[in-house]
C-alpha cells in the first residue's frame, strides 16, 4: 500500500479473509449495535478506505459489523462518529420497554454531541431493525428461554437494563413488567432538548 498509495481503485478486498477471527475477537457481537449476530457478520473499516486507504490493511481499523449497518455507515467519515472501541460502560443506556438508547450523562460532556449523532446518523437510537432485534433479545428473556448471565453476553445493553430495572424494582422483569419508565435513565441535555414536545420530537431507537 506504500508503494502504490496512488494507484486508482479499491484495493483488493485482502479483509475477508480474516472475518473469522474478527467475529472471534468481538464475540461475534456486531460492533455497533452490540449484539450477537445470529448470521456472519462483516469487515467494516472504522476509517474507510475511501477516507484513507493507507488503512485498508490495518487490523486496528477493523469492526465487526452487520451487514445493512456496515454499508449504512460506508459513507460516513469517522470524524462524525464515536469508535466503538472506545466507548466506556454507561455512556449509552436502553430505555424499557420501548428499547431506545440514549446517551446518559456519565458520557463525557465534549463527546456527547457526536455520540448522539452516532445513534442518529447509525440508526442505533430507535431503527425498527436495531429495536426489533433487540426486543427478540428480550423476548426470550421473557419466556425464561435464557438466563440474565446469557442475555447480557449476547446482548449487554439490554440485559444491563433488565438487570438495572431489576435491581430497582426488587423483582424479576417479565412480559408485565412494560411499565414504561424514563426517570430512571440518565439522559444528557442535548437529547432531552430534542426528546422533548417544544423540541420537536424525534423517534428512533
């Protein structure tokens, strides 16, 4: 790639040939939406080649990604996103029952913006596909088919939310338990300031 850093074209797709151990690294969770991916997954370029193609072959620059929210995010500069990589426990949460993530105040306060445009322009906060997939997650939690342990593994954001109503309603969570509730997550000013009526309320999750 040094030698021929000008040469025209997409370099050869070299990448697939280590989506194995790419799934293996994130334990076949997809990167972005942090659950398992019940079908192979795919080689994203956190920095695409088109951004800079010196890092086409950069192992540090791959994310295991779905499908669909790999090529939604090939056209998006990495400058407008959060790494998922980087991101710390707490800075997003999962709102019950509707299953829409927000970012939470303990997100730094210099990258909260650009982490609610990650949900935005991703469709991470409330697309029917991440929410759908989501509430399969849940579903079989509901129905006993999977312990709080393995819904955790396979899907951490939603069985850390269940685990955080649990906690705090002092009993297990079940298909009556969709009492929806927002007081109890922390939701920084940025999206409360566009969730709210005079804001122009904006769905997604």
């Amino acid at each position: 790639m040094r030698r021929n850093s000008k040469v025209p074209g997409r370099p050869p797709a070299y990448w697939r040939h280590c989506t194995a151990q790419l799934a293996e690294a994130f334990s076949e969770r997809c990167a972005y939406t942090a659950m398992y991916l019940g079908s192979p997954g795919t080689v994203d370029h956190f920095v695409s080649v088109d951004e800079d193609r010196r890092l086409a072959y950069e192992w540090t620059n791959f994310r295991y990604a779905a499908g669909w929210l790999n090529s939604r995010k090939q056209a998006l500069v990495s400058t407008r996103l959060l790494d998922p990589c980087a991101i710390q426990d707490d800075w997003f949460a999962l709102l019950l029952p509707s299953l829409q993530l927000q970012v939470t105040e303990r997100c730094p306060p210099r990258l909260r913006k650009r982490a609610a445009e990650t949900l935005r322009l991703l469709g991470l906060d409330h697309d029917e596909r991440v929410v759908r997939y989501r509430r399969q997650w849940l579903k079989k939690y509901e129905q006993r088919r999977v312990t709080l342990d393995y819904l955790e593994d396979k899907a951490p954001l939603v069985g850390r939310a269940v685990r955080a109503w649990e906690s705090r309603e002092g009993r297990r969570w079940s298909v009556g338990s969709n009492q929806m509730d927002r007081s109890h997550v922390e939701v920084s000013p940025a999206t409360r300031r566009r969730s709210s009526p005079s804001g122009g309320s904006r769905k997604k999750a």
